[in-house]
C-alpha cells in the first residue's frame, strides 16, 4: 500500500507502549493494531488528531506516502 | 426490533425448509407415478394433487415421458433453490448481515432461477409444438420466472457492494 504508518516509530522516540496510546486516544488496542500493521483502509481525522495530540506529532510524522 | 427480526429470520427459515421438502416430496410423488403409469396408464390422470397428462400418455409415450420429466427437473430445481435458501437464512448475521458467503448464495440463486427460467420455456416450447401437431389443449408454465432472477441478481450486487462498504467500516480506524 503507498501510504504506511510509522506509528512504531513514533511510539519508540516517545517510548509509550501501544496499550497506553490506545487508551490515550480512546481507540480500542485491536483498532490501533489494525492500523500500526498497515492493514486500515481509511483513518479518520479525529482518530489522527487524537494521535498526533497523544504523541505530540504532525500527521506527516505518522503517515508517510512511498511511491 | 433486533428479536423481532431474529424471529422473523427463524420463521422464514422453517417456512423454506417445509417449502424445499414439499417439493421433494412432488418431485418423488410424480417420479412414483409415472413409473406407476408405465404398467397403468390411468396413473396418468393424476400423477400429483390432479396433474393431469392421460392425453400425452395415450399419444405418444416418449412425449409423455419428456413432458415428465420436464416437471420433475423442474421441481427438481426449484427444491434446490429452496435449500439454497434455508442455507442464506441461517447464514444471515443481522449485526453484521453483509458477508460474502451471503452475496454467493445470493448470487447462486438467481442463477438457479434463470436456469428454472430456461427449462420452462424448453418447456413451453415443447408443449406449444404438440399443440400444434395433435391439437392438445397445452399446459404452459408461466415465465415469471426471469424477473424474479433479475430482481434476486440485483440484489446480490447490492449485497456485494454492501459485502466492500462493511468490510471497509471495519478497517476504517
């Protein structure tokens, strides 16, 4: 898929776990899995912004288009 | 309203199984009488609840055999369309009623029913050249058919599409 996720990369520079950002966020873990694996198919803007708040990001930080 | 459907699930599911055992049921009654009918010619004047073919079966008894086994292909076809049908209402999940195994069903059906489509116009294609030929008064079976094929078609693509959307809400984070 072109666009990936880096939440992984995200999560290790702000050293949280995944369960922490789930509830940070209010997402359910197997939600946050779906979407740190690569597998969602569209992301919503408040589940963004509550990400990028959670990891004091941009959303440029989490998504990442490859050709 | 979520019990209610579910009842009314149940219901349609008991409805189409008594539907698909009735039609065995024809299928095997008019098979037995026409076997019946090799011996006895006057089985012919009721094969099943009134079915009528003692005419057919004193002209020509290849006709008659034909004609017989029209019916029971017919029946035949559409008992298997029921059981595909018993086998949709018990896949069916209200909460999550867009599945792919439904859309296939969906699908199955209405080929089948075209298919029941094809072999009534055989049918009636059959009778109508023997109405011509000796003068029988012919029994023709209605062509309905095709456009409960085309509806049942229709709404399996609807359910294929709705199978896309489900499946993209789910992924949707």
């Amino acid at each position: 898929m072109p666009i990936i996720v880096n939440l992984d990369v995200m999560l290790a520079r702000r050293k949280m776990q995944l369960q922490e950002l789930a509830e940070k966020v209010d997402i359910t873990l197997a939600n946050l899995s779906i979407l740190k694996t690569g597998k969602a198919k569209a992301v919503r803007f408040s589940t963004l912004e509550a990400i990028c708040k959670a990891l004091n990001c941009q959303p440029g930080d989490i998504l990442e288009f490859v050709e | 309203m979520k019990l209610k459907t579910d009842v009314l699930l149940k219901a349609l599911n008991v409805l189409a199984w008594i539907v698909f055992f009735g039609l065995c049921i024809k299928v095997g009654a008019i098979l037995f009488s026409y076997f019946v009918s090799i011996g006895n010619p006057q089985a012919a004047r009721d094969l099943y609840m009134g079915l009528d073919l003692h005419t057919y079966r004193q002209q020509n008894f290849a006709n008659y055999t034909i004609l017989v086994g029209y019916l029971a292909v017919l029946y035949s076809m559409q008992a298997y369309v029921a059981f595909l049908v018993t086998g949709l209402l018990s896949r069916i999940n209200i909460s999550k009623p867009f599945s792919e195994d439904v859309a296939k069903l969906m699908q199955k059906i209405s080929v089948n029913i075209l298919s029941i489509w094809v072999v009534a116009m055989i049918h009636n294609l059959h009778m109508g050249i023997l109405e011509k030929s000796y003068g029988f008064a012919a029994r023709y079976i209605p062509g309905e058919f095709i456009f409960l094929a085309g509806i049942v078609y229709v709404i399996a693509q609807m359910f294929k599409r709705g199978v896309e959307i489900q499946s993209e809400n789910e992924l949707t984070v």
